[in-house]
C-alpha cells in the first residue's frame, strides 16, 4: 500500500513537471514570465499547506481544521478588500 502511495505521488510529480515545462514552451520558445514565476509560487504555497494540512488533522478534527483553513484564508484576503470595494463602486 505504502509503495503504490509513493510511487502515485511520483507519477503526480512528473506530471506538474511536464505542464509547467509545456506552458513554459508555448509557440516553441521558452517564456519565463511573470505567470510562470506565480505558477510556481502557487505550487511551492500549496505543498506547505498541505504538509500543514496533515499536521494538523492528527490534533484536530475535520471541521476544526477547515474552519482554520477558511478563517486563515480569508485573513490573508482581507489584505485586497479595500481596493475591490474601491473598485465595484
């Protein structure tokens, strides 16, 4: 069981590897712009979540722990809220 986990986890990475090499390598030319910088971004931000993720589901139960999720994603939004109300009025 464990070597199969492993070995689809694997296979998940190789798989990210080859789209990010694929939106990288549109029209046949590398393009490392800002999109690709955010890309990777997102991808290292997601992996600390969910290593925290499986941290905390061991203390917590799982509604604990997507309402800290929830309650730590909307504080960290909260930093955009003056500019979209600006913006819809």
């Amino acid at each position: 069981m464990i070597y199969r986990s492993l070995r689809g986890q694997w296979l998940a990475i190789g798989l990210e590897f080859c789209g990010v090499a694929f939106l990288t390598l549109i029209n046949g030319v590398v393009s490392v712009n800002i999109g690709v910088f955010w890309l990777f971004l997102a991808a290292l931000v997601l992996s600390f979540y969910n290593l925290l993720q499986r941290k905390l589901t061991k203390s917590y139960a799982p509604l604990q722990t997507a309402a800290y999720s929830i309650w730590g994603g909307t504080i960290l939004l909260a930093v955009f809220l003056p500019t979209s109300v600006l913006i819809c009025n």
